[in-house]
C-alpha cells in the first residue's frame, strides 16, 4: 500500500476501532502488514528483495543457568531496545525476538535501494550499542561482572515473506536468504558481524581491507564466503 495511514493523533482513533494501530515491529509503520496482508496482497506470500539480519546473544544460555533471573531479563530488555533503535533508525523491521536473538528485514514494508548497506550499519550500531551493556553478575560471586557479545549475520537476497498458518497465523520472512543469515550469525563470534558477498560487494567502500573466507555452515550443502565487519 502506497497510501498515507495515520497511526497518531486524532485522525488515527477511526483506524483503531478495526484494530490498525502503530506496529511493534517499526514504530513508523502501521499493523496492517501483518494483520491483513492476504487482504491487501491478494495473497498469503509474496516474493522479495531483501536483507535478512540475525542477531544473537553469544555465551548466553551457559551463563543463564546460574544467573539471577531479574539480571537476565534486564539484559535482555537491554539488548532488545539496542537492537530495534538501530535498526528503526535505518528503516528496517524487527520482525521477531527469538530468546536471546533478534530477526530484523529490510526493505520491507519500507523499500530501500541500499537495503544491503542499512542492514550493515545498524549491525555496526547494535555492536556500538551493546558493547558497554550486556554484562551480568559473575554466577561464582567473585562481584565481577561478566561481558556478553553479540554475534551478528547478514545475507541478501529473494525471499518469501507475508502470512503463514492457518489456526495461528504470523507474518514472517522465509527462504534460503533466512537460513543463510541465521547459520551465519551462528557462526560469527562475540562482537562480530559475518557478511555474505552479496552483502559486502554493497559496502566494500566502507570496509575495504576486509579478507573473505569460505565458511562450512550447518545445513547448507556449500560453503559460503562470508566476511568479518569486526
């Protein structure tokens, strides 16, 4: 849709009473994405350019198992806001929160000719971000605190995205550009940020002393080469 949804102030009251309202997903964006996609799409899944970035938590669930819970959560809320200001800021969608790790698309709703690069800079700005909060209370009560990294993947390309489900429908983002990001992030270590080729030839300008290296990825038959932003 192409056309103006006001989604504050009084002229967005009437939109309210049929459940369109500011999205959770980009607070510039309205809901009806992700309610009435098949509606306005005329259909349940639409192909699209895009970058799919995953963002993860690394040395979290070892940690988790001796923390103080309250400590944890605090983290996370941390760790969550960091992530949907960056990403907002470069007009992406925080499509899901995954325990401790954050899917974020871009290019859709919002279509952006330098998807690629917008997804790069707010992996750099989450790092920036989080790098002097994720801390928690060492478990061994020494008082220390204990510096959690985030690990950051990046991939781009043709993927499906809009509702899935029937008796319980969500709007998400599929594809082998999905699998790819999240096998990346999974690889990457704490405060680093794994880039395909397709990503970096978008932002080689900013980052161009960066080596590639061919990754062995779970699930994927292939290798992949993939760059370190760190």
């Amino acid at each position: 849709m192409r056309v103006p949804v006001p989604i504050r102030g009084p002229f967005s009251l009437p939109l309210r009473l049929f459940g369109i309202k500011i999205s959770r997903m980009n607070p510039n964006l309205c809901t009806i994405c992700e309610s009435m996609f098949t509606r306005v799409k005329k259909s349940k899944q639409v192909p699209i350019q895009a970058t799919v970035l995953f963002a993860d938590v690394r040395g979290y669930t070892t940690l988790s198992e001796d923390a103080v819970a309250a400590d944890i959560a605090e983290m996370l809320h941390g760790f969550y806001d960091d992530c949907a200001e960056a990403i907002w800021e470069r007009d992406g969608i925080v499509n899901k929160f995954i325990g401790d790790a954050v899917l974020a698309i871009f290019n859709f709703p919002i279509t952006q000719s330098d998807h690629a690069r917008q997804a790069v800079l707010a992996a750099m700005d989450i790092q920036k971000r989080c790098s002097q909060k994720m801390k928690l209370q060492n478990p061994d009560g020494s008082g220390k605190n204990l510096s959690l990294g985030i690990g950051i993947g990046i991939h781009s390309g043709e993927a499906s995205i809009g509702e899935v489900g029937t008796a319980y429908k969500d709007f998400t983002i599929i594809g082998s550009v999905v699998n790819t990001a999240s096998r990346l992030q999974s690889a990457a270590n704490a405060k680093e940020v794994l880039v395909t080729n397709d990503v970096y030839q978008q932002v080689s300008d900013l980052f161009p002393d960066c080596e590639s290296r061919a990754y062995a990825l779970k699930g994927l038959e292939k290798p992949v080469t993939a760059y370190s932003l760190s």
